[in-house]
C-alpha cells in the first residue's frame, strides 16, 4: 500500500530536549515536505527537499533541520524544542514539486512543556 | 504577500443536499489547485485537482470549478453523505516555484441528519 509513515503519532517533550521526527515514503517519490497545522493557520511549510541531500526551508522554518540521506526517508528535526513549537506536523510527499498531487503522513501531535 | 483564503470558515448542510464550498486566491500565476479532505485525526486527503487551462473538473460526487477572472474556486459536493463531514482545504502552486503548495486555512463541514 502507497503510504506515508510519520512516526510518532504523539510526542509530550521538555523544552530543550533535542528530538526526531521520522518520515518515510514507499512511492519512490522524489519530493518530500514538512508542514505544521496551527488553529486558524492552516497547513505552513517548513522544509521541502527534491531530491536525495537537496533541502531548503519554506514558509517557516526557524527551529527546525531536516535530512534527506536517502530518497525515503525525511526527518524532521528539532534541536532544541520550545513551546511556540508545539503543533500538528504533517510530512507530505510527491512525484513532483510543482503540479503533482502530495500524499501525508497521518500526523505527528507535539507538545513541548 | 500572496495568499489563499476561504470564504467561510464553517458550513453546515443537510444530508442529501449539495454542498458548495469556495476559496479565493491571490497569486495571478497559480497554474494548479487541489481540494484536500481532512477528517478528525488525520492527514490531509486528496480530493480533485484542476490545471488553469481548464475552468471545470468533475469526479466521483465532486466536482471543482475555477474562474480565473476573479480568483476564485469552489468545490461542490453532490448528495452530501454525513461521511462528508470533515475540514476542507484548498492549495495552489504555481510555476516556477520550488515551493510545493500553499494551503487556505480551511472550512469545515458539518452534514446534519
């Protein structure tokens, strides 16, 4: 089955304590993003990557890193969590970057206390 | 800078009655749309998408109509099913951006018994 896996599905963390969250996709697909759901703000890109080690940041990505080692896998990263962080995040991937429907994860929930 | 919106943010219909649900959008040169479902814990879902070379695509029970004049676009739901309940999102793309989507901020539909 065609999927996107985030894992976990929910993480309580302390702020400051470095944590990971993993992406991967079985579509061979060459773009992989990652986005946080905020109420009233809809879906906010973070980082995107179009291929194996290309990444660059989105709409917000202060607080963040990610990796792209190999062509499945796209973890999110985050160094040193603070509230302000705490959010859905959605890792989405597609065939293309532009004009290519995006395939998600079913979802991280992150509270940093 | 440039944005996607949506006109109202709640919408409640009767179930077997058809559903309509818009969104503006700002950017001239958006060249793609898709309509995403999100239901209650869950990723974000694809639902239809239309290239700007065309102003009307239907699928199963859904169909999208775009009017580039005004910068809008709707989704229509036939024969809305209490299945239907869940939020909405619009997303645009357009060429020649590395960027992959940029996403409304969503209405949510309630199908009423």
């Amino acid at each position: 089955e065609a999927q996107v896996t985030q894992n976990p599905r929910y993480l309580i963390t302390v702020t400051g304590k470095k944590l990971t969250v993993t992406c991967s996709q079985n579509m061979n697909h060459e773009y992989m993003s990652w986005y946080r759901q905020d109420p009233g703000l809809g879906l906010r890109q973070i980082y995107y990557s179009m291929n194996v080690e290309v990444t660059d940041k989105g709409d917000v990505p202060e607080g963040y890193k990610v990796s792209r080692k190999e062509k499945r896998n796209f973890p999110l990263i985050l160094e040193s969590p603070s509230p302000n962080q705490t959010s859905l995040y959605f890792c989405a991937s597609s065939l293309g970057q532009v004009n290519t429907e995006a395939f998600f994860g079913q979802g991280t929930r992150l509270t940093v206390v | 800078g440039e944005s996607v919106g949506l006109h109202l943010p709640t919408l409640s219909v009767q179930e077997g009655d058809n559903s309509i649900i818009n969104c503006a959008y700002s950017n001239s040169a958006s060249d793609y749309f898709i309509w995403y479902k999100q239901e209650s814990g869950k990723g974000p879902q694809f639902i239809i998408d239309i290239r700007s070379n065309m102003d009307k695509r239907q699928g199963q029970r859904v169909t999208v109509l775009l009017n580039k004049t005004v910068k809008h676009l709707s989704l229509q739901i036939a024969a809305t099913q209490p299945g239907d309940s869940a939020v909405y999102f619009c997303a645009e793309n357009w060429g020649g951006s590395a960027r992959q989507l940029t996403f409304g901020s969503g209405t949510q539909l309630t199908v009423l018994p």
